[in-house]
C-alpha cells in the first residue's frame, strides 16, 4: 500500500536560534529583509524572494553557538550571481562556510548563522533556462 500524498510545495523553512535578536541582526547584515518579527512568540521571518514562506527564526531556549557546520540540514535559496554574494558577504564581515564551489547549474556559496544553520545561494549562469526570471 502507498500513501498518496500531493506535495504542493514549501512553507516556512525553520531555523532555531538561541537569540532572536542576534540572529535578526546577522541575517540583515547578510542582506535578507524581515517581513515580520514577533518577538512575543520569538519568531521572525525571513522574505524568500518573491514567494510567500520564507526563513522562520524560532528562538529556543539554552540554544548555544554551534561551531559551522554542524550536521543538518541545508537550504539554498536561488540568487543571481553567488560569487558575487560571496564577495559582498565578505565585506559584511559574514564569512563563507567554505570558498564558493561549482555545480552543475552554476556556483554555491554556504554561510552559517552563529547557532550553525546553513543557508547556501546559488546561482544558475551555467545553465540560465532554469534560473528564475
């Protein structure tokens, strides 16, 4: 017996952090704007592009820095050029998790948040049909 289950795509991707406030800075530094913050429930989301879910910060509690990268998940966003993110993360002073790298589409660059999340951008110049327009 298979379950039939229609995955109709992505909501809010979560990330735990252990200082919403903190990890509101670092994410703006880094260039992602805040489409909305409720520090009462300690959430905050991240816009994603033109769509409507985006990167939810979740405070936890005794949430500690975790050195980069820790194992986990990853999520990459698409974005036009990811050296040239990589270069303009740099002079934020928000180091790349390791120098960007090749795909098979384009190039990747990771970064991780302090709590080690993993947020890779990358880019579709080698293959341009399947970028976003």
């Amino acid at each position: 017996m298979s379950l039939e289950l229609e995955l109709l795509g992505f909501d809010n991707v979560l990330f735990p952090v252990g200082d919403l406030g903190e990890a509101v800075s670092f994410y703006e530094r880094a260039g992602f704007r805040v489409k909305f913050r409720l520090d009462e429930a300690g959430i905050a989301l991240l816009e994603a592009g033109k769509e409507t879910p985006g990167v939810l910060l979740r405070a936890e509690e005794d949430f500690g820095h975790r050195p980069p990268p820790w194992p986990g998940p990853r999520v990459w966003l698409e974005v036009r050029d990811a050296k040239a993110a990589a270069r303009a993360l740099a002079e934020a002073g928000i180091p790349s998790v390791d120098p960007p790298f090749s795909t098979s589409t384009g190039h990747v660059v990771e970064i991780a948040d302090p709590w080690g999340n993993v947020i890779g951008l990358t880019d579709y110049l080698k293959r341009p049909e399947l970028a976003r327009s």
